[in-house]
C-alpha cells in the first residue's frame, strides 16, 4: 500500500466491486456502482475532482513513517548492541506490516491529543509489539517477551519520535506531489508553444493594454509552478534533519550515543530520501521551523494555482457574453435550472484548494510559534495541516492537468477580433508622434466608436501608410530594434 491512495482508484473500486448500472444527464450516459443510489452527474463528480480522498488524509503518511521510525529505530538498536538480535528482528518485522498498511485499522487516534503526539507514538509501540508478539508465537497483550516501551521505544522519546515521523510523512508527500504538479507545468509549458504565434490583447488593472502572445502569457504560468516547486525543493532541505536521538529534552538521555545518527541511516536507506539527523537537537524539538518553512512554501505553490485557475476561467467566460479567448472541456452540467449551461469547476475547485491551504499555512504558522521552553506542543495539528496542503495541491492539480489544461484551446475568430478592436495598439504611435498625441487619437476612436487606425487618420497625424508600418500588434510583443 502507497502512502497515499489513488483518489481515483476509490470510484474504480465501487465499479469493480459492485456492478454497476447505466445513468444519463444531459451530456450523455455514465456508469454509477449498482449499489448506490447517486445518480449520473454524482458520478461525474467522482470522477472529475479526486481531490482529498480519502477525506482524513492524516492517517497513512504519519502511520507509514512511524512504521519506517519504528523499524529502522529497531536496526538501529541492534546494530550498537542495545536489542537482542531475535526481538530486533521481530519488531522490525511487525514495523514492516504497519509500513505497509496492514495494520492501518490499529490506528484509531485523532490529530487532536496530546501536542507532543505522545499518544500516536505509543500506538505505534503498543500494536508493533503486540504484532511482534504474535509472530514469536506469543500472546498478544502479554507484553513478553517484547515491550512497547523497554524495546520498541528504546532510545526514544515521543518527543523526537514525533517530529522525526512528521518530516518521513511530509517528505514522502512531497516526494508523491512533485510529479503532479510538473505533469501541470509540462502540459502548460506545451501550450506556451502550441500557442507561441497567436497575438492577444494584453490586460492590465483589468483594462485593456498593449499586445502579447497565448503562448507568453501560458509561459509565465508555468514560470510561477517552476518557482514555487523551486521553493519548496529548497525547503525541503530542512525536512531532511530529523530529531531522533534527542529524546526527552534533546540531551539523547537513554539513548545510545550514535543511536540517533545511525536511526536517521536507516530511514534514509527505506525512504530514498536523504535524512540525517538534525545539526542542533534542541531545536528540532522545541520548535519547528523546517514545516513552517515547507508550509510557507506551499502557500507560494496555492498563490500560483490561484492566478493560473482564475486566469483561464476569466479567459474562459462567456461562452458569448464575456471574454471567450479561450476553450476549455465541458465536463458536466453546471446548472440544475439552466439547461446546457457549462462552468469552470476545475479552475473553481483548485482556488478552493488554495484558500484552503492559505489556512492551513495560517495554522501551521502559529502553532509553530508555540514552542515553549524545550518542547513544542502543536505537533500533530502541524503535521495534520502540512500534509493536508501537500495532499490537497497534488490531487488539485493533477485533476485540473487531466480534465482542464490538457484540454485548453485557443478561440482565434475571437482573440483575433479583440486585437482588431483594442484601443492600445496606438501605444505604437509614441515613439513617432509623442505620448499626448497618441493619446488624442485612443481617446477619439473611443468616444466616437472610431478603430484606432480610423482615428489616427482623421487627426492628420499619421498618414495610412506610417500607421500600417508602425501599428503592426504582432510586432509588439517584443522589442523592437532602432
């Protein structure tokens, strides 16, 4: 079992399992399980926004990396001599089946607990020993011949086992996230260059500006995606250092001198992910700068997908009323009143997805505040929030990539038309008759429902063939030489 579940693979599941049944809407017939009683456009939504599922996503990534603390603790402790090889062995045994999601059901706790996740902690070591236990032979609940706390916690303290398994879960996230959001930035990056020649009307404050391309203007969308992932990779680097080994306060009291050091080896070794164990110990348990860092960095991400959604809905608008530059798929019926009415559900659910973050970011940001002397106390809702935001923009983006973007079309008649139209083009003018002159002419042709050429013409400034010459839109999109 991944750490994280395919969303998508949940509605698969209900078909697989189920049969399923034949239902319509208006845009065509759709499979529902046959044991439910939704309907098609339910499915529809199913289908098209895998996007939190499932809905707690606190659970697999932190069980998961307790699992990889637990095991690699366990390997840790008998390499230096401190376990018995045989019940060694065996804790790492029943860590690989908490690694693996076998034991998932086990895992009954809430984020809300105590704010050191002593609780968690020691849910991990009660079910990894039973388990052990039960692979030995033994009773399960005897405590022999392993114990939660004597063996599978040995050298350990909730207080760096904590924040030890949030930075595995928050780094294997972030590791499950990256592709998802570069398949989004690879698929604009190609309609950057699909649309390269196509000439548009550049907008500012809202109003109508000077002339770019389709293609500029997508290459700086996926500019914004390569920055905040840059961003994040950068913060990431500090989710690397890993607090195991400073016990109770950061001292490593009970804990065997390279126990920490050579715990981190082994994590690193499972995950694929370069972990060591943090520089100053101290700090790694008291505060939590490093998943302050990485939620600050994922608000950068939700602040671009925001731009990049709002954007291409606003492109979108219409389909005949309003901008309508651009083409997007239809992929349900938008209205329960309104018969063919379509709408921009992907771009409306990723900037959800991002005002979300935004408050996850608010949360993890103040908790992380919340260090009081040598123990930081908002761990698991730091983790919750963290995981949540990573969770929350891999599935958003990876839905908006597959049913939005990819799909993206260029309305030509119409951008073509709003170039003809657009007032800015006589910013051509400048160079030749001046800024106030130029600005004569743009104000005439809008008062009078003149085109800017037409206007030009008529003040005497500027004869047919200079404006041909000068007001060229495509020639506008980049500099031009002396």
């Amino acid at each position: 079992m991944d750490a994280h579940t395919e969303p998508s693979d949940i509605a698969f599941a209900l078909r697989h399992n189920t049969g399923t049944r034949p239902e319509s809407d208006s845009m065509g017939s759709v499979e529902v399980p046959a044991n439910r009683y939704w309907g098609a456009q339910t499915q529809r939504s199913i289908e098209h926004f895998p996007i939190g599922r499932p809905t707690f996503v606190w659970g697999r990534p932190v069980i998961r990396a307790m699992g990889i603390l637990k095991r690699a603790a366990a390997r840790a402790n008998e390499e230096l001599g401190e376990l018995d090889p045989r019940i060694a062995t065996l804790i790492s045994r029943a860590a690989r089946d908490v690694i693996d999601g076998e034991l998932d059901d086990d895992f009954p706790l809430v984020v809300f607990q105590t704010g050191s996740g002593t609780q968690t902690n020691m849910n991990a070591n009660e079910v990894i020993a039973n388990r052990a236990i039960e692979l030995a032979g033994g009773t399960v609940g005897s405590q022999y011949p392993i114990h939660p706390n004597d063996h599978v916690n040995r050298g350990q303290s909730s207080n760096d086992t904590f924040p030890t398994a949030m930075h595995i879960a928050i780094a294997e996230q972030l590791h499950w996230m990256y592709p998802r959001v570069d398949a989004l930035r690879n698929t604009l990056s190609r309609k950057a260059q699909q649309f390269a020649d196509i000439v548009m009307v550049g907008r500012t404050h809202l109003q109508d500006a000077v002339p770019l391309t389709l293609g500029q203007v997508i290459s700086g969308w996926a500019a914004q995606l390569d920055f905040a992932l840059d961003g994040i990779a950068r913060a990431e680097d500090g989710i690397h250092q890993l607090a195991i080994g400073g016990t109770a306060v950061g001292t490593g009291l009970n804990a065997h001198p390279n126990f920490g050091s050579r715990a981190a080896f082994f994590i690193s070794e499972e995950t694929g992910i370069p972990f060591h164990q943090a520089d100053n110990l101290f700090a790694a348990l008291s505060a939590h700068d490093a998943v302050v860092a990485i939620s600050g960095s994922l608000r950068v991400l939700a602040d671009a997908c925001m731009k990049i959604a709002n954007d291409i809905r606003w492109y979108a608008s219409g389909p005949r009323t309003s901008i309508g530059e651009l083409r997007i798929p239809e992929n349900e019926p938008g209205s329960s009143i309104m018969p063919g009415k379509v709408n921009p559900t992907q771009a409306e659910a990723l900037t959800m997805v991002a005002t979300k973050v935004f408050g996850n970011d608010a949360t993890v940001g103040f908790a992380g505040s919340q260090g009081n002397f040598q123990l930081n106390v908002f761990k698991p809702v730091m983790a919750w929030c963290t995981l949540e935001s990573i969770t929350l923009l891999g599935d958003a983006c990876a839905a908006f990539d597959r049913f939005c973007a990819q799909g993206i079309e260029a309305n030509r008649t119409t951008i073509a038309h709003h170039v003809d139209i657009n007032l800015m083009t006589v910013t051509a003018l400048n160079r030749h008759i001046g800024y106030d002159a130029a600005a004569s002419i743009a104000k005439a042709a809008h008062h009078n429902g003149m085109s800017v050429r037409d206007a030009a013409l008529a003040s005497g400034l500027v004869t047919a063939q200079q404006f041909d010459r000068w007001v060229v839109p495509a020639q506008m999109t980049h500099p031009q030489p002396e």
